[in-house]
C-alpha cells in the first residue's frame, strides 16, 4: 500500500511517499505562489520518480501553512501533530522540539507518554525565523547558505536588537556603514535569534533531550547559538 504525506511550508515543500510504512520517494521545492499547483507539481514528481499515479495513492495527508489549500488531500493535520508523531517514530528520547521554519518559530514540549504536552509559537514576526535570516543576509549581501559558516569564524560578535525585523535590518545596515566586521555582524545576527527562540521556549519548560527541526536546522551557526544558550 502506498501513502504520501505533504508538507506546504510558507517556503518550501516537501513530500514523502511510503510504502507499507517504508519511505520510498522524498522531494523539497519551492512553494511559490499558487499552493494547489505547488501541490500537486511535487507530489507528481515525487510518484513520477516510482512510477505512480495519484490514483495509486491509498491515502494523501497534508500539513504546514498551507495544508488547507491541498486539494487532493483527505486529512489535514497540523504541523505540531506531525513534529510529535515524527519525534516518536525517529527521536523517542526527545522531550523538547525546536522547529524554525520561514514564517514563523515553535516550541514543542513531548510528555513521557509521547503526546504533544504544550507548545508556543512565534507567528506575530518575523524575527527568530528563516525570514529574519534571509533579509538579513539581502541587507548583507551574503548568501543564505554562507551565513552560518560566516558566523562561526567570528571572535568578537555584535550585539543585535531583534526585536522587529525592520529596525534590526536598519541597525545592520548602520553597523556595516561604520565600518564594522561582517562576519561579527552575522555572528551577532545568529545569537539575537537563538535569544529570542530562548525567551519564547521558556514558556514551556525546557527539558531534554532537544532536537531542531525545520531550515533552520541547517544552519550550524544557529544550532551552535541554540546550544550555548540553552546549555
């Protein structure tokens, strides 16, 4: 039996395709603007690469910030749901999950029955996000990619206010007008945001063990912030 789960980030998107609880298939792109062709376009490269059709498909779940917008879908889950399950199934240890994802940042606090015990999210602004980070790295003319290894060769990081992206941007754009290192910039940019991811997962209790889900997971600069911060 085949099943596929789709997740439609604010983004990227990503399918996975299962066979008999076996992953077999797996694609990330880009959203873009129309959800539904976004949608449909992955999941149809994703069967195309197995040798599939839609119709082969038992089931089709959807979750992320577009789930509602899945046409094909029978079941919309939310994204919290989706991380618990996932953390049981690969991390059964993890009593905490970190998600940074584009738009918005969540803590997840899993009890010792593997539920979902609470959560809090940072869905107001765009600071503590993947959205900070890439006007972040605009404003610095540095690419996405290189702001984490950038960010780790700094001795003397900058102090960063994140309390609104626009100002923070603002603020970067002065330090760089001064004359300032950007590799302390970005340093400091890293450590703003594992600032304030910290003050939103106090709400819920930190408790080990931790993992650290979404595209912010890639990024070594901002895990290493994470892990210095929380200790």
């Amino acid at each position: 039996m085949y099943v596929a789960g789709i997740d439609i980030g604010s983004i990227y998107s990503k399918v996975v395709i299962l066979q008999d609880n076996q992953l077999i298939a797996s694609l990330v792109q880009r959203t873009g603007g129309e959800i539904k062709t976004a949608s449909r376009r992955i999941l149809e490269e994703a069967l195309e690469t197995l040798g599939l059709k839609l119709y082969d498909l038992a089931a089709v779940v959807a979750t992320g910030y577009g789930r509602i917008s899945v046409p094909f879908a029978e079941k919309q889950v939310t994204e919290i749901t989706c991380f618990g399950r996932a953390m049981v199934h690969l991390y059964p240890e993890v009593r905490t999950v970190i998600d940074i994802g584009g738009q918005d940042s969540k803590g997840i606090k899993i009890d010792e029955n593997h539920k979902v015990e609470d959560f809090v999210m940072n869905d107001k602004c765009a600071a503590g996000t993947g959205r900070f980070l890439e006007v972040m790295a605009n404003a610095l003319e540095v690419s996405l990619e290189d702001m984490g290894p950038l960010a780790l060769q700094s001795k003397s990081p900058e102090v960063i206010g994140i309390t609104c992206t626009v100002f923070a941007e603002s603020q970067v754009v002065s330090l760089v007008a001064e004359g300032r290192s950007k590799i302390d910039i970005i340093a400091g940019i890293h450590q703003a945001i594992a600032e304030r991811i910290y003050g939103m997962l106090k709400m819920i209790k930190i408790e080990d063990r931790i993992a650290v889900t979404g595209g912010g997971a890639k990024n070594i600069a901002l895990v290493k912030a994470l892990e210095k911060k929380i200790g």
